[in-house]
C-alpha cells in the first residue's frame, strides 16, 4: 500500500493535470507495488480536492464492463468514478480544449428515483430504484498517459482506477425509457463518426444486463460507507469499443426508437 503522503501527492498531480492538460506517466511505473486500493484512494483523495473547490458529485460512472476489457485488463472486475457536476455536458458543440485525447464511447444512464445501498443490492433492487434510464455518450480521457511515452507499455488497470476510471464528460440523450417497459438487455445503437458507422452494439454486452454493474457499484461502495443516491446518474458501462475524437469531429449515437444523441468537437 502506498503512504498516505504518496496518495495525496498523486492526486493533487491528477487535479493539476486534468486543469492543464498535460499527461503524467504511470504511477505504477514509479510505484511497483502499487495495488487496485491505492488506485481507489487517489481517487478518493482527487474527489475532495475537486470539492474543495465546489465541485459536487451527481453521479458515478462503471468501467472495464466488457469480458473483453476485463481479461485485457487482468482483473476479474468492472472498475468505478465518480461523476463530478463540470462532466455533465449539452449535447451540441463540445470545446475540446477540455480534455487531452477525447474518445467516445456509448452508454445508458441510470437515473434512480430512490438510493441504493450494499450490500446484497441486486439487479432487480437496481431496476425498482430506478426513475428512468437515459441514452447517453461518455468522454474519456487519458490524464494518465494510456501507453507509456518511451516504452510505449500500456497503463496499468491501477493507474486507470486513480484517473477516474478515465470518465471526463457525459452527454445525456432526452429520450426516457421504463424500465418497466423495455429490456435493456436488447437496446441497441449505431455509433457514427463524420457521418460513417464506427460500432454498433447491444446494451447485453454490460454484462449481460446494464442493471447488474449498477447492482454491483451499490455493493462495492458500500464498504467505504457509501451509497447511491436518489438522483444520482449512474453509466452502466460502454457496449461499443472506445473511437477517438479530434477537433471538427462529429458523433452520432442512434439508438432507434429511443432517439438520437449528437455532438461536435470544437
């Protein structure tokens, strides 16, 4: 386990970064024995200096959902982060002077009517909880360098977990789905870049089902003493590969009946 000196000393690097937009090399490159806790407590550490500043949680975002992600990852988990209110974005033009090397992914959004706490939260708990889910993109971004600069190793699932889980924005669609009245399981989207398909995908691929990586944040939290809240806005997890984004860049994500969500880099 890293000091809690070295912890809070990589998350004020964190807080500098994402201001200044400049990368920093992996911490587990410095900090071999870094462990999946120490990634967890930067982060704790990175959310209460963004609250020093007035900065609000309104949310969390699930990570790392896919079988695929997972094995390439080596871990046997999804990985979780915080929403802080500055991600929340309209949908139109994004100023990409926000981030360092955007890329998009597609995702629903889970808004719950009432909280959620572990343990023993369950995908049907998730489901009765929940006021509405909504179409949605969200931004990612490498505050951590995603391979490193000279020898080009990619990141360590550690280092991701300090980096909030890589989330940066989120563009929430208008369209409301019950789910009441819908399988998520069989919600689908095509996701376009200037106007080609890049991936199209199917909400299964969270895990078999969306609600069950909100079931698992509830129960992970909860020994950290925490829950989700009535209100909260929860990313069940991307079911397309990440596509990267450059200034002038325009995405689309239809997701049919459940509407469309669109945005430009600018």
């Amino acid at each position: 386990m890293l000091s809690p000196d070295v912890t809070l000393e990589l998350a004020r690097r964190l807080y500098a970064a994402r201001r200044s937009r400049t990368q920093l090399r992996h911490f587990s490159g410095a900090y071999p024995q870094m462990t999946i806790a120490d990634g967890y407590a930067i982060q704790r550490e990175w959310v209460r200096l963004e609250q020093a500043d007035g900065r609000v949680v309104k949310g969390r975002k699930i990570g790392l959902t896919s079988r695929a992600m997972q094995q390439a990852s080596q871990i046997d988990e999804p990985d979780f982060a915080p929403l802080m209110d500055d991600m929340f974005f309209a949908a139109g033009n994004i100023p990409i002077d926000r981030f360092i090397a955007p890329r998009v992914e597609v995702e629903l959004a889970f808004v719950l009517g009432r909280p959620l706490a572990g343990p023993g939260v369950t995908r049907d708990d998730v489901l009765a909880a929940t006021d509405h889910v909504l179409p949605a993109i969200e931004i990612i971004d490498a505050r951590i360098e995603q391979f490193d600069r000279e020898t080009k190793a990619p990141r360590k699932v550690f280092d991701t977990i300090a980096d909030f889980a890589a989330n940066a924005g989120v563009v929430l669609g208008t369209s409301r789905i019950r789910p009441a009245d819908v399988d998520l399981r069989w919600v689908g989207a095509l996701l376009e870049k200037n106007g080609t398909v890049e991936e199209t995908g199917l909400a299964a691929g969270v895990l078999g089902h969306p609600a069950t990586g909100v079931a698992w944040l509830a129960n992970r939290i909860a020994p950290y003493g925490e829950r989700l809240n009535a209100g909260d806005v929860v990313l069940a997890g991307s079911f397309t590969r990440p596509v990267t984004a450059v200034a002038g860049d325009a995405f689309r994500v239809d997701y049919g009946p459940h509407g469309v969500v669109a945005l430009r880099f600018v």
